[in-house]
C-alpha cells in the first residue's frame, strides 16, 4: 500500500496533506469513542504501545512485494481492530508507519500523507460497519468467517480504492496507470483470502487465552458485548 516516491510530487502533494488531516481527525474521534466506551487512558495508551510495534514488525518482517503502482503488505488492520479496538489501532498504524519511514525509509517520508490515509479510512469504515454486522451482545471472540472476511474485505479494498486514486491523481487516466492498478488490485486479493483467517485464529488464541487477554491491554469488546 506504499505510495512509491514520484507517483504524486511538486504542488499535488498539497492534497496528501489535506487528507493526513483528515485521517488525524478521525484518529482522534476512534480515541475519544474507545475512552467514552469505558477503557481507560493508561489502557488506551498500552494497546496503542502494542500496535506501534506490531505494524512495524508488520512492515519489516511480513512478506511485501512491489506489484504494479505500490506494494502489497500484509497489515492486518481488520486483525489490529478486532483485538485492540479501533482507536488503538489508528494510532498505531500511523505511528508504526511514521517509525518505519524515519527508521528504515525516509525515501518514504514524502508520502507519508497519502500512505496514513490509505491505511486510516478504511479502518474508521470497518469501524463503522462491524457497529452494523456484529451484535452488540456478541463478544469479538465469537465472530465467525463471514463477519470477518466482510471487515477485511472493506479494508483492503478500502486500501486499494485510495491507491488507485493517488495512482490516478499522480499520473492521470492513462494505459499505463490503469493496467498498473489492475495489476496491484488482483494481487491484493490474496491478502483479503488471507486476513479473515488470520482474524479467527487470533481471536480463537485469545479466546482461549482469556486469563491473559481480558484485561485493559486489549479491547473491551473482545471478550464482552458492547457496554
């Protein structure tokens, strides 16, 4: 999901700031919304220390490969929200992503703006959507495939909707782009088959893990209907 460096530049990189706005304004609003639901700052605080780190090791570590106009990464954002709660998970993944360019890619720096909106809107729209498919009285934990593959399906094509955009924003509607997107579209496909496995083998692990995973470093939801 990575813009690569000359996609967007010179004055168009004016709207990638516009949009970091935006996406640090919803981070905020997944916060604010954890807190009212009773977690608790120092709580809020821990699961947004265990995110950071997990995104990093997501970029560094996990499989990624350049595939048409970015590259595929497996970020796991539906995974990160379903454990650790949507305002935790923000946070996390645009700092995770902020480390990873000052540590290991400032060539990424530039597009920073257009890299954390491309992760941050859809995960405030399967934010929004698990309000709507999961029962309030459901604990995460007893989610099943269908409910997860609609979350990490909303996030990654969420992911690749705003590649695309920046691809054709940066470049115009050309061959080239559109056959580039294509190419990046059908390979992150495989992440959305991926993921919703993911998804329930963690929540299984924390389901059966409840001594250690129903505590105020993962999300309250996880293991109790909504409050």
């Amino acid at each position: 999901m990575h813009i690569e460096p000359g996609v967007v530049d010179g004055a168009k990189l004016a709207l990638s700031y516009a949009t970091a706005a935006l996406s640090f304004g919803l981070i905020a609003k997944m916060a604010k919304d954890d807190l009212q639901a009773k977690a608790s700052p120092s709580g809020l605080a821990g699961r947004t220390l265990l995110t950071t780190a997990l995104v990093f090791s997501f970029f560094e570590v996990l499989p990624h490969h350049p595939v048409g106009v970015s590259e595929v990464h497996l970020i796991l954002g539906s995974t990160l929200f379903l454990i650790f709660g949507a305002g935790a998970a923000s946070i996390g993944l645009a700092l995770g992503l902020l480390l990873q360019g000052v540590l290991v890619a400032p060539f990424d720096l530039p597009q920073y703006g257009m890299n954390v909106t491309t992760l941050i809107v859809p995960l405030f729209a399967i934010s929004h959507l698990a309000a709507r498919i999961i029962p309030e009285k459901k604990a995460y934990v007893d989610v099943g495939y269908r409910d997860a593959l609609a979350l990490s399906t909303t996030y990654q094509g969420g992911i690749v909707a705003w590649v695309a955009f920046w691809a054709l924003y940066g470049h115009g509607f050309t061959t080239e782009s559109l056959s580039s997107i294509a190419t990046f579209g059908s390979a992150y496909m495989t992440v959305i088959l991926v993921e919703p496995l993911v998804d329930l083998a963690v929540l299984a692990g924390a389901k059966s893990l409840r001594k250690a995973t129903d505590n105020g470093l993962f999300n309250g939801r996880l293991h109790h209907a909504a409050a």
